[in-house]
C-alpha cells in the first residue's frame, strides 16, 4: 500500500505490481492499516479483520477487508478542519491529529471525541496552557515561513499512545483518557516520532538530522546519532510486541536510506550499569520481555544491589537498605554488612583487618560528572554520541537508496550482558559519628525484615526448615538467594546454610541494637535466636549488662555460664555498683525455677548456697506448685537436702506425700525416721508440739510406712514419747 500522487494504492506484495488506486482517496495526505483478529459478532469465530483509514482533507474515509475482500464502499466521517495525521488506538478507533489538537474516532459507532489535556498536568515546561495551543517555538516558525509543526502521534507498549504537538507532548491509553505523565524535554518540535521496542525515537528537522532513543518510562535521552538530511521514519509492523524485537527500522533522506538495528540487550543494559545509571538499567529490564535476556531476575537484583551500593555510598542509608529489602532482590546479609565498619559487621566489614590491602574495600560510586561527551563510537558505522545521550542502543549502516546493505554483525553480540562489571573507588575510612548512627538505624530496619522472612522457611527455636507454606510455595527458593555460597539441593545442607546467614543476621542485629539503642536487645533476647555467644558476652559486659546477659543465657539454654554469673553478684556480701538488682538469692531462686528437670545436675549444684542463704524461699524450686518441681527426680532431691539440713529434707518429704500423694514406701519410712529422730533428739517446746502433730497425723494417714521399723525406732521409756496421742496413732495400724 503506498500514498503516490495524492492517491492511495493497493499493490501486490510478492511483485509490487499495482492492484488498484482507490480513486475516493484522490487528494489524500496520509493513510494507516490496522490488523486484529476479532470474534465474528454473530458466530463468535475469530477472524482477521484489517481496517485502512486514509485522511482527504477534511473527510475520514474508513475501508475494510473481511476474508481478504475488501469492502466496495467505504465509511465516512467529516471532522472539523483537516487531518494531518493518523494512527489507529485500537482495532476499531484511530487518533486524527489537527492543527486545532487530536480527536478520537468510532470507526463503528462514528463517534467522535476531543482529546483534552488534564487541568493538573504541568505545561509551564513548553510555554503551552493546553494542549495543542500554538507556543512560542510554533509562532517562530510562522514567523519564518508559516509553517505550523505537524501533529504526531504513535502506539506506544501496553496500548499506551503518545500524541505530539509542537514540543508539547500527552500519553493517553486506548480510549483517548490522559494518564499522569511528565513533558518530554524537547526543545524543538521533532519531526517524526515513532517506537521501536521498547524506545521511544524522535527524528528531528533534516537541517539538524538526528535521532533522539528515549526511555518511555524515564522520558531520559539515551542516545543521539548523527543522521545528515534525514527526514522519515519507517517501522515494520508490528512495533509495540515481543515479535519486533531485534527487527530494526529504517531512516531516510532525499538519496540514502539507513537501516537501524539494535544493540542485543543483555549489552544495553550492561552499558546503563556500567555508566551508573542504575535507574535507567532497572527501568529497561522492567519493560523487556523476559525471552530477550539472558537473566533477567538475576539482572535486575544485581542492577538493583549496585544501586543501593552507591545510594549508601551518597549517605541515602534508608533508601539504600529499603532497596536492598526489597522481594525481588533479598540482598545477601554478607554484601550488605561489608558497608559497614567492625563495630557493626565484625569480620565481614571492608575494613576486618585495618593491616590488610584494602584496595578491594570500595563502594561503587558516581562516574566523574565533568568529563564531557562521550566520543567512544557507537557499533557499526555510527558517528559519536552528542547531547545526553550514554549508550548504544541502536547502530546504523548506511546505503543508497539504489543499494541497501545488510547490517554488519554486532561485536559486542557474544558479550555476556548478565556479566555485570563497574569501576569502584575506596572509601577513604569507614563511617563513623552522625553518618554511623543514621546508617545503622536503617541497617537495623533491614536486618529485622531479613530476619522476619527468614522466620518464613527455618524455625529460629529448632533450627530445622519448616514445611513449604501452600500460600508461598517458593519461599523456599527466594531465600537462596540469602547464601553467598553455591547451593545444595539437600535440606540438611541448606538448613545449615540458613542457620548460618539466621547467626549473621541476629549477632549483627544485636550488635546494630547495641550501638544505636541498646534496650531493644533485651526483646531480642527473649526471643528464640542464632545470637553467638561470644559476641553477645564481650558486647553486654563491656556496658555492665548482666541482667540482659542473663535473659541471653537463658535463651541459649547457656544455663551453666548464667547461674555462675549469678552466683558471682548474689552471693557477694555487699551488692556490686555494676548490678545491684542481682544481689542475694532472689535471682538465682527464680532462674532454677524455671529449669527443667533435665537439668537437675545444675538445679543442685547452684541451689546449695541459695538454701543456706535462704532457705524458706530457695524451697521453692522444689514444692512450688509448678511442672517443673513437681517432676524433679525425687530420689535425687531428697539425698540433695538430706546433705543440706535434715529439717529441709523433713519439710519436702512432707510436701511429696501429703501433697503430690507419693506412695514410695522408701519416702514414707524416711520420713518417720526423720521424725522420730527429731522428736528424741530436740528438748520439749511448741516447734516439737508441732512437729509431733505432723507426726501423728502422717502415722494415721499413710499406709507405706513400715509399723514394725517405726515401733523399734520410738524408745520404750523417756518423757518426751509420752504422748497417748502418739500411741494411738501407732494402735490404728
């Protein structure tokens, strides 16, 4: 199909033979064909239906093929002034660009609507209150020649449209409504605008003769080539799909004709990061079909973790580590703690080992802002880069229009574009002060998020992986990407491998806490956690906190290295200034309290001098109405206090059969022996009144004691077994 003389014609496309010149289209200024498979309306059967709108002055004039025939007669619509441009929205509507601005017509309906620009978007940019209004760049060329810039327009990725008025710019979707987007910065208006994916291309006037490569999401000038004379821009169908990529597009001028192709993408995007614009990487590897990379995830993490690198080395700590957090980068808590120094990160700072070379203990930084325009040459036969532009996204050959030559193979095409490379420079010492401070409070708010997805896949408390959640099924294996080193498909060994990053993350934690606020440690604690021992020890006693270390012992089931610690302050004579509230039994009493009876070892060994100091409580760890004392192993227990005071030993066997109904008969004959030795050793008073009424009532009360053994334990004569009442308990067995 070609516009020649005014007129529209049909040609054959094996031979470029003519067909038929569509004589209703005499006077034509410019056409556009659309193809899209629609469901027949009345059987529902997809179908190819192709639509040709051609511009005759005033007048839209609307043709379409159904099964390859074209309709005899086609459908007419008459705007209010002339059509200088046309560009088809969707399958059935088309944009119509004017002098006066842009309408968007219903090739089935016939509607007709005016695209307005937003009140709200900002236009002080280009000298223009509303869309399509003539600014001053437009009056110049009046001025010159009365010439008005031509109305532009072009489809853009995901139905998107960007219309083109002098230099004033508008992206609207599919049905002619705005969306929130910032002025393209061009200074004059282009000449031709197109996309090729996923750049948006702007030619400008043939007496400057360059193409300008733009991001469609940053709106960033990427590239500039040098293009003499050039004057119009062609686009193979489709242009807004994954099956145009790597196609290319075509230039020309009055005698030549350059065919444009694309750099891979892997390169692209290689050279964005290399040139630190780490923003613009990001942006093209979100709009790339995944097919075009060869890894595209694994790309963008990196591209992303280089950034957070450099907006932490600009002293941006929060936006860097929320950046380093992020779902689809999970930055390894390795590379994240070499930013900081020993006091934070231990062994993994960049500066460990003050002693060491440290030309490897950089952060990447900025690329150096004056050194001017780059002259490296683009591939192929392209002159240098000029403006703003940084990369190679598209090389040209350049040919007569008699002779068109094939494009010359990319040398950078073997390059591996997931190979990502920078330069970096050394920090010259590591943070230190204010900038330390605000730098390990945002550390501490990722760290807490890395520690809180951890919790996601390995239980802090058992250390063993939990079972795949069916809500998140990949859990799993977005926290490999936690591990610096290779992975293993075993569980146990990538149980290990978490459990280790789990330590990383929660001695880093503690030590974050420490210096920025040190009461959260103590929450951090009491928690199920892979703190390491030693760390947490030389941290909590270089600030005297030994109420906290204790908490952490406990927690780390470290109970022997505890209740020395508490031994140490509670059994001084006078309290310690470093930690008085330890001071006396009170402590160590409530920490055996809670231990469980496999522990009875160390219940025994520091419960000693807690019963000599204070015997009435210390008791407590053994008849206390809890689980733990009552499954302590009694046997153990009774020939513990039997060492330690008779009359404790009395007051537990008590408390055992009385109490929690024991019927070992070993207890109950103790238990009598104790007694009686008691009542015949110690002289008449109330405490033996009282301890004979305990006695009487156990004779009359248990059953497991041996009668005879009792009888030949109470001596036939003496004053103080004179007690009927001690004879009559006796006479009911």
């Amino acid at each position: 199909m070609s516009l020649s003389n005014y007129c529209v014609s049909l040609h054959d496309l094996q031979t470029y033979e003519p067909i038929e010149t569509l004589g209703r289209t005499r006077n034509a200024s410019c056409f556009a064909v659309t193809s899209n498979i629609l469901k027949d309306p009345a059987t529902g059967i997809p179908e190819i239906i192709s639509r040709l709108a051609v511009a005759v002055k005033r007048r839209l004039l609307l043709w379409s093929w159904h099964e390859s025939e074209l309709d005899p007669e086609p459908i007419e619509v008459v705007l209010t002034e002339s059509i200088r441009s046309l560009t088809w929205a969707s399958a059935t509507k088309v944009v119509c660009g004017m002098n006066s601005g842009y309408v968007l017509v219903n090739v089935l309906t016939k509607e007709v609507d005016d695209i307005v620009r937003p009140e709200n978007v900002d236009s002080a940019a280009t000298g223009q209150g509303r869309f399509g209004a003539i600014s001053t760049a437009s009056m110049g060329y009046m001025g010159l020649g009365g010439y008005t810039p031509k109305p532009l327009s072009t489809n853009l990725a995901g139905g998107e449209i960007l219309l083109v008025k002098d230099v004033s710019t508008l992206f609207v979707d599919e049905e002619g409504k705005p969306r929130e987007k910032k002025q393209m910065p061009w200074q004059t208006a282009p000449e031709a605008v197109g996309y090729s994916y996923p750049y948006i291309l702007a030619l400008q006037s043939p007496t400057k003769g360059t193409l300008e490569i733009r991001n469609p999401d940053t709106l960033t000038l990427l590239q500039t080539i040098s293009l003499a004379g050039a004057a119009q821009l062609h686009f193979p169908p489709p242009n807004v799909s994954l099956a145009h990529a790597a196609k290319g597009f075509h230039i020309s001028s009055e005698r030549c004709v350059w065919k444009m192709d694309a750099t891979d993408y892997d390169s692209q995007v290689k050279e964005l990061v290399d040139s630190f614009k780490f923003d613009e990487a990001i942006s093209i590897l979100n709009m790339l079909e995944d097919a075009l990379l060869k890894n595209k995830t694994e790309t963008r993490r990196e591209t992303k973790m280089l950034k957070a690198e450099v907006l932490f080395r600009e002293k941006a700590y929060q936006a860097s580590m929320d950046l380093f957090n992020e779902e689809d980068v999970n930055a390894p808590p390795e590379r994240v703690l070499r930013l900081f120094p020993p006091m934070i990160s231990g062994e993994l700072s960049a500066w460990a080992h003050s002693g060491d070379d440290e030309s490897d203990a950089g952060i990447p930084d900025r690329p150096n802002r004056s050194r001017g325009n780059d002259t490296a040459s683009i591939a192929g036969a392209s002159p240098p880069r000029t403006g703003g532009g940084w990369g190679s996204m598209f090389r040209k050959t350049a040919s007569e229009t008699a002779s068109i030559k094939s494009p010359r193979k990319n040398k950078d095409a073997d390059d591996d574009g997931a190979s990502i490379k920078t330069k970096a420079t050394v920090l010259e010492r590591p943070l230190e002060g204010k900038d330390l401070t605000s730098a390990a409070h945002a550390l501490a708010t990722y760290l807490a998020q890395t520690r809180s997805r951890l919790q996601r896949v390995i239980d802090p408390r058992t250390g063993r992986l939990k079972p795949p959640s069916s809500k998140n099924k990949t859990a799993e294996e977005n926290f490999k990407n936690f591990l610096s080193a290779a992975h293993s498909d075993s569980d146990r060994k990538l149980e290990e491998e978490l459990q280790q990053t789990f330590g990383l993350v929660d001695t880093t934690l503690f030590r974050t806490y420490m210096f920025v606020k040190s009461p959260l440690a103590g929450p951090l604690f009491r928690l199920p956690n892979f703190c390491d021992p030693d760390v947490v020890n030389e941290k909590l006693l270089e600030q005297n906190r030994y109420n906290e270390l204790v908490d952490f012992f406990y927690g780390k089931q470290l109970h022997s290295q505890a209740l020395e610690l508490l031994k140490k302050f509670g059994a001084s004579e006078q309290p310690d200034e470093a930690a008085p509230s330890l001071h006396g039994p009170q402590r160590t009493i409530g920490y055996l309290q809670k231990l469980p009876p496999q522990e009875i070892d160390l219940i025994l060994k520091y419960s000693e001098w807690t019963l000599r100091e204070a015997p009435e409580e210390a008791m407590e760890v053994f008849i206390a109405d809890s689980e733990n004392a009552e499954t302590l192993p009694r046997d153990r227990v009774v020939k513990f206090l039997d060492g330690i005071d008779q009359a404790l030993e009395i007051r537990y066997l008590e408390h055992i059969i009385a109490e929690l109904n024991d019927l070992t008969p070993e207890f109950h004959n103790r238990l009598a022996e104790l007694m009686i030795r008691h009542l015949k050793e110690k002289p008449r008073s109330e405490e033996w009144d009282n301890l004979m009424d305990r006695f009487v009532k156990f004779l009359r009360a248990s059953r497991q004691y041996s009668l005879s053994r009792a009888f030949g334990m109470i001596p036939r004569e003496g004053n103080n077994f004179s007690d009927s009442s001690l004879t009559g308990g006796l006479a009911e067995r």
